[in-house]
C-alpha cells in the first residue's frame, strides 16, 4: 500500500538537521536497499530547501557546523552503546563485590563477638 505524500511544516534548521543526518548516513550506512531510501529523502529534502531558502555563506557556514556536530554526535552514540555492554558487566562485578565485602565484615564481626576482642571493625556503607 503506497501513502498519500504528508507534508508538514518544518523550520529550516530542522530541514538543514535532517538533511545532515541523511548525508552522513550516506557514508555509515552500506546495506543498498537502506541507502535507496536514504538517497531519496535525501533528494527530495535538498530540493525543498533549494526552492525555498536563499543558501548564502552564512547559511552554509552553519550547515557545515551542524553536520560536524551531528557527525560528533553519530560518533559518541556509538562509543555509548559499545560501552554500555562494559558497563553493565561492570556493575555486575561491583554488585559482586559488594555482597561479598559485607559477607566478609559480617564474618569478621562474628568472630570478633565470639572471641570478645577488644577492637572491631565498623562498617557502614549505603545500600545497593
């Protein structure tokens, strides 16, 4: 089933966003069927912009900005997401680690009670 087209109004900076985002998809991007669709919305975006903005240096100076931004940005997410799988097994371990931190003061506190000793060790920690 083919949509009706839907237009919508959009301010320039958003058209200029998106068309960026669309530009460097064209390089990260391989798979062919994607990069059909990415080429056509990109087409079609550029030539709204083209027959209803004045592109002057101004305007091209920015748009360059935004793309670097948007490419810095692309990036970071990417690190994001690869770190976060660290991340998580990092958690595990330190939760790991804790229980058996407070296991250990709970063993040592035992047997300093049944011995009687003089000096013990106090342990307050926040809950995890």
């Amino acid at each position: 089933m083919k949509t009706n087209k839907i237009l919508v109004e959009s301010s320039v900076g958003d058209l200029i966003d998106r068309i960026t985002i669309l530009e460097i998809k064209k390089i990260k991007i391989s798979n062919k069927t994607d990069l059909k669709h990415i080429n056509n919305e990109c087409l079609i975006l550029k030539k709204i912009l083209r027959k209803n903005i004045n592109l002057n240096n101004q305007i091209k100076k920015l748009w360059k900005n935004l793309k670097y931004t948007n490419s810095k940005m692309w990036e970071m997410e990417d690190q994001k997401r690869l770190t976060q799988k660290h991340l998580e097994k990092l958690s595990l371990l330190a939760k790991g680690v804790y229980k058996l931190n407070d296991d250990r003061a709970r063993i040592k506190l035992k047997i300093n009670k049944l011995t009687n000793s003089n000096l013990r060790e106090v342990k307050k920690y926040a809950k995890y």
